[in-house]
C-alpha cells in the first residue's frame, strides 16, 4: 500500500468515524420527560427508522410521553404501516401533533395522525385526502384499485374505531379524497383538540388515558402527565438525514450510475483511490433505491449496462459492447422508478447526462485502444525481454510493473535490492505469467551521476 493509498484509508476512516459518531440516539436523558420527535417531509423507510428510533429511545428513558410533530404529503404506504405498529406497540403514550401552522397530515400522514394515543393539530393546518394512488400520482384501476382501496378503508376504520374517532369519516377521506381544517377535524371528531404551542398541547393532554403496551405484553391503560414537564428535543442525526437526502430518485441513479463507473474504473486501473468511493456510492445507492418504488428491472438494465462497458475494456468489441452498455444505462435509468411526473420519477436529463459521460468514457478507451494497435505487435511474453516499463508498486522482491500498457507480477532482480514505486524498469526475463526486472540502467546512471574526485582534489589517473 502506497503512502498515498495509506492517507486516503486514513482519511475515509475518520470519515467513516465521525458519521457513526453523529448516527447515534439522544444519549442518556432523565426520566419523566416529554421527548419530542419531529418529522418534516414524505413517509419512507428514513422516517420509519426515525420513528423506531425515537420511540425505543424514550421507552428506555422511561418518558412520560412522546409528541410527534408531523408536516407531510404522504408517502409510502409500507413504510406508514410499519410506523402505525410501532407506535400502537409502543409502552408509552404517542401524541401525533400536526404542527406548526401550515402543516398537513395528508394521505399516509392521516393515517399516522389518527393513530395517536393522542391527536391534535396546530391552527391553519389540514388533514385528509388519503386515497390510494400509483407512485406515479397515478390512480388505480380497475379490480387491483378497488381491492387496495378496499384494503386501505378497512385499515383507516381499524385504526379509527380503535382510538375512538370517526370512522365513517375516515373511509371518505380514503375513497373520496376529502379533507379538512384543524376545526372541522375536531367537530368531526377526528382528532381530539386544536393547540396553538407545545405548551398548550402539554396542558391540553394532561390527564388523558391511553391504551399503551405493558411489560407483560398486554394492554393497559394509562394515564398521561405532561402539564409542565421538562421536554427533551431528539431530532433526526445527521445520518438520517443524509439517508433521507440520498432517499431521491435522481441522487439513486446519480450513486448506482457513477458509483459502478468509479468501480469500472478501478478494475480497470486499481488503485484504491476509485473504487473505496465507488462501493461506498453504490451501498448508499442500494439503500436509497430501497426507499422507493423501484422497478428493479430498471436497476438490472443499469447493472448490465455498466458491466458491458467495462467488458469493453478487456474484450475486443469494436465498441459494440461499450455501446451496448450505454443503450443499456439509458432504458434503465428511464424505468427506474416508473413513468410519472412526479417526484418518484427520475429525470429524464439526467439520465442523458450520465450516459454521456459513460460514453465519454467509452470513446476515451476506444482512442487508446486505436492508438495501441497501431504500435509495433509483439508476439509471446519472450519477446517482452528488454522492453522497459515502470514499477506500479514497491518490488521487494515482488510488485507489479506496467510494461506496454499492461500490469504484470514481475519479480526484481536479487543485486537490485528493493524497487520503489514509479522507478523505471527493463525486463530481464519471463517465466510463465511472471516477468524478472531490473532497474532500467540509464536510471541508474542518471541517479549516480560522475564519480566525484579523491580527497586533496586530484583526480586518481593524474600523475
């Protein structure tokens, strides 16, 4: 490993260190506090691992509530169905605040509202509009959009009839789209009151019962204290916000596209330098596209398509396969995660932009390999003895060396002692896929230089 390659780990690891730092919870807090979550955005796996997160972390306080302050459009109803049961599993009290003024719990958002112990909302906010549509904004037709709006209304009644609100409203919200202010959800009895600040939403839930999960696993009631206890603010990690940044269709195929490049790359000329990014892009590229709905037939077409491109590299194609791979990276990225306009969709410039930076990549290889073809051939590794090349590593007693535009193991000649890496080379002999090498001797000669004069300055051959 080069010195270089040693401060390029050296660096990612501390990297690597200081984001597992951040990725940790809130820390030790005291008992008895209201620990308040806050979630701004769509429902994805992030929010479902925040969620998770933030209610195991006061479960383990022993918190005296949790307050959920909500603003979403919806989501992904997977991901809204994970994080209903972990709040209906939850041992403490869950207080769904829709806050602050101008937030909405829309579609997976009504949902997730209505399955609070509590639920309230903030002046000028709305909720409703829960119908069930493609990722694509798209609605469903058909026998398969009745039977997933049919499932969805009996989950939304459940949820409903289990908390005590109004369940016919809630399957209208999911069949018919509606949706209302935070005075006509309490008219409605959908939700339980309106606050105007934390401190009011404290004071209004004080005293309130809720059915939470006991110790022993069963249900229990409990009664929630919250007027004037201390509250405990335990927001997202920069982990999680990095996962929630990278959880975009775009920034998915931009890591899947340029990740598996760097990693073409490296296969191609190792060095370290391509591909440690190139996993690390293509791990986070994987866990993004597992927040989306992705058609991963789009993902297989991305894949094949940089792997022709790096077979174009080592398999004499004409360019066939490099263009192969490139029609291959478009159709992919086009199919990615379906065909809408909405933000579940890649850009289609985007797509373009990355495939012309792969074909850019394609075409450099091909002018080299053009140009390496109008060079003397050689035929049979004998014919290698006494060609010079560099060495690509230490060689002590062994490296690797770059002759002809080719890596090669080669082994140093034993009087030449160690060969630092980039010094020039000659081969001196092959064995099987090995070459033996020695320092190239004009090097040599240019390091030594002329033999400096004996002691009193008179050269020895003088008389």
């Amino acid at each position: 490993m080069t010195r270089v390659h040693r401060r390029f780990l050296g660096l990612t690891l501390i990297v690597l260190g200081a984001i597992a730092a951040a990725c940790g919870g809130s820390g030790d807090t005291e008992p008895g506090q209201v620990h308040v979550l806050t979630w701004d955005g769509i429902v994805n796996p992030v929010m479902e691992r925040y969620i998770d997160r933030g209610i195991g972390d006061a479960e383990e306080a022993d918190a005296a509530a949790i307050v959920l302050r909500l603003d979403t459009p919806g989501g992904l109803d997977s991901s809204m169905r994970d994080i209903i049961q972990r709040i209906q599993a939850s041992t403490v009290p869950v207080i769904v605040y829709v806050s602050p003024a101008g937030s909405r719990a829309a579609s997976a958002g009504t949902f997730i509202t209505m399955s609070g112990h509590v639920a309230a909302m903030a002046p000028n906010t709305t909720i409703g509009a829960a119908s069930v549509v493609n990722a694509d904004g798209s609605d469903i037709e058909g026998a398969l959009g009745r039977k997933v709006t049919n499932d969805a209304v009996a989950y939304i009644r459940g949820i409903a009839e289990l908390r005590d609100r109004n369940a016919d409203w809630a399957e209208d919200a999911v069949r018919n789209a509606v949706a209302v202010n935070e005075n006509e959800a309490v008219r409605l009895d959908i939700v339980d009151f309106v606050a105007t600040n934390m401190d009011d939403l404290l004071r209004q839930s004080d005293g309130r019962t809720a059915q939470v999960v006991g110790a022993d696993g069963n249900t229990q009631t409990a009664t929630i204290r919250t007027a004037g206890v201390p509250t405990h603010d335990n927001s997202t990690t920069f982990f999680e916000q990095l996962l929630y940044l990278i959880a975009d269709p775009n920034i998915a195929f931009l890591l899947l596209s340029l990740g598996g490049l760097a990693l073409a790359f490296e296969i191609i000329h190792p060095s370290g330098l391509t591909g440690i990014p190139g996993v690390i892009a293509l791990v986070l590229a994987f866990f993004a596209l597992g927040s989306l709905p992705t058609n991963w037939a789009g993902v297989a077409l991305i894949v094949f398509g940089l792997t022709l491109i790096t077979a174009e590299v080592f398999i004499s194609g004409f360019g066939m396969l490099g263009v192969g791979g490139l029609a291959a990276l478009v159709f992919g990225g086009l199919i990615l995660t379906g065909s809408g306009d909405t933000g579940f969709q890649v850009s289609r410039w985007l797509v373009f932009a990355v495939t012309a930076t792969a074909g850019v990549f394609v075409l450099g290889f091909l002018a080299v390999l053009v140009k390496s073809r109008r060079m003397p051939s050689f035929s049979g590794r004998e014919s290698l003895v006494g060609i010079k090349g560099t060495a690509r590593s230490d060689i002590d007693p062994r490296g690797v060396v770059l002759v002809l535009g080719e890596r090669w193991e080669a082994v140093a000649d034993p009087d030449d002692g160690l060969i630092s890496e980039d010094t020039p080379i000659i081969v001196t002999a092959s064995e099987g896929f090995i070459l033996h090498v020695k320092r190239d001797p004009e090097f040599v000669k240019l390091l030594t230089g002329p033999e400096p004069p004996p002691p009193g300055g008179v050269a020895a051959d003088h008389p």
